[in-house]
C-alpha cells in the first residue's frame, strides 16, 4: 500500500489531526496539562508491552533493586513521558538563564556549564555534542539555539510523512539546521563542523551496524557517528543535558566536561573506545536519574 491513494489519505488525515491536537494543546496551561498528562500515562502505561520491556531492563540493570523500586521509577517513566507530550506543543515557550528574553519557562544551569560554554564560544572551533532520551530530550537542541549558537541537529524523521512535516515545521524555528538520518548525513555534519557549526545527536538507541560498547554491564550496539565525526575532525566531543527538576515542570541544563577519545596505537581516534566513553556518560546520567529515561526502549537486543 506505500503511495496508494488510500495511503496517502491516512496519512494527510492523521497529519490534520496532529496538527489540531497540538494547536488545541498549545492554548492550555502547559503545568496544568502537564501534570494531568502525566498522571493519566501513570495509570495507562503499565497496560501496555513496554511496560514489560522496561521492567526486564530495569531489573537487569539494577539487580540490586526491589520490585518495588523498580515499578516507582516506571511510573516516573510513564509521566515524564506524558509531560513531553504537552511540552513539545509548548517549546518556544522555553528559555535559558541569561540569554535573550526570559520567560517563565527558564532552563537554569550550574556554574560549570557556562565556563565550558564560555571556553567553546572562545575556542573558536566547532563541537560535537550528543544528547540521550532524558527528561525532554528536545530541550538541548532549542537551548543550543537559544544562547546563540550555531548549530545543526541530527533527527529521525516519523514514518507518516505528514506528522514528520508538521514536527519539522514546528522544530525548524527553534532549533538549528535540521539534517534528517539517511546516507549523506555523516558527510553533511562533518562539512558542518569544518565549516564552524556545532552538531549534536542522540545516542543512546540501539543501532544494528553499530559497535559494541559496554552498558550497564551488558553489551549492546551504539552508533559509531560521534567518534567517526571525531576522528574526522578531530574536534571536541562534550555531552548535553537536561535534568527534570522535582516540581515536574522546569529543567536545569548541563554541558558535560569534555569527553576525551579514546586513541589507537598510531594516534587516531579509536571508534569504539571512544564510543564506550560516550556512552559511559550517559549512563552516569542514567544512574542519578533512573525515572527520567526512555527504559521502554530496547536497548539490548
């Protein structure tokens, strides 16, 4: 049925009703919904199979919690997921502490954070920077662009063409320049970067030609793109986040001190080495914010 008649009416019918659903959003107080969205996924969410998917993982990676442990930090997962769905229909809504017009929506930042992106602004070179499915993970990209740097974001677009357009439509003002995963993506980023634009990406899904990298004490496949940028480059790598704070609605964002490549014997950045050190950040992330990470993704496979 792919570009059947039948087809592309589904799809343009479902786009239209993306569209009204975030526009009837967008006219709600976003805390209020937030907190009703979020308590409603609560509920909800443990009928569905990633709930499963989410407890074996959960279990294997921390063994050492109780059933009980575990099912609290689900349902952490399930509300942090029912408050994104609210905040995405509210992005130009945020703003970073000290830059531009401050809204009631401020990401805030430790002291770190500014004297690592004050030493990248001095540097005068390029960055590539990876993100990972925490709190709202739509949030460093718009923070990226909302204290002034200039920056591209790697992102996979929906499956139905007409939700893709309306969600690109919506991130293209307030994120930088959007480059869609495919072929040329590497070359695309990597042009980028020579040229002075900062990059970033998630990652921290599973990539089936990926390399092996250790996680939580398992193995599993990252994508090799960061340190195939790197190598390339030779620029920086730093990690970037946000944290959901206590009240559900309001964030603190971090720049993560860089992460140095790992070198193989003749003095190039070794991929999967480096890679690991990737993703030993983002389980240190993962760690001190258990409830705050997509668990209902299969990470091993």
């Amino acid at each position: 049925m792919t570009g059947s008649p039948l087809k592309n009416l589904l799809d343009k019918t479902v786009g239209a009703l993306t569209v009204s659903l975030l526009y009837g959003i967008k006219h709600t107080d976003r805390r209020r919904m937030a907190n009703l969205a979020g308590a409603f996924m609560r509920k909800v969410g443990p009928l569905f199979k990633e709930h499963r998917i989410g407890r074996d993982q959960l279990r294997a990676a921390f063994p050492e919690k109780s059933d009980r442990e575990i099912e609290h930090i689900l349902g952490g997962v399930w509300d942090n997921l029912g408050r994104i769905a609210i905040e995405f229909a509210h992005l130009d809504e945020f703003s970073v502490e000290g830059f531009g017009k401050q809204t009631a929506d401020l990401i805030t930042y430790p002291p770190q954070s500014q004297e690592r992106y004050d030493w990248i602004m001095k540097s005068g070179k390029a960055a590539i920077g990876f993100a990972a499915h925490l709190a709202n993970w739509e949030l460093p990209g718009i923070g990226a662009k909302l204290i002034g740097v200039k920056s591209a974001v790697l992102f996979r677009r929906p499956n139905i063409d007409a939700v893709s357009d309306v969600i690109v439509k919506l991130r293209e003002p307030l994120m930088g320049e959007l480059i869609p995963t495919g072929l040329d993506a590497p070359v695309k980023l990597a042009r980028l970067l020579q040229s002075g634009v900062h990059v970033g990406m998630l990652a921290d899904q599973h990539y089936s030609k990926g390399v092996e990298v250790t996680f939580f004490g398992r193995p599993c496949l990252a994508n090799p793109l960061i340190a195939m940028l790197a190598r390339q480059t030779e620029l920086p790598i730093y990690g970037m986040r946000v944290v959901r704070k206590p009240d559900g609605n309001s964030f603190w964002g971090e720049i993560s001190a860089p992460v140095k490549p790992a070198r193989d014997a003749g003095g190039r950045v070794d991929i999967k080495g480096t890679m690991q050190a990737v993703t030993s950040v983002i389980e240190g992330w993962i760690r001190q914010f258990p409830e705050q990470w997509l668990w209902l993704h299969r990470r091993w496979r």
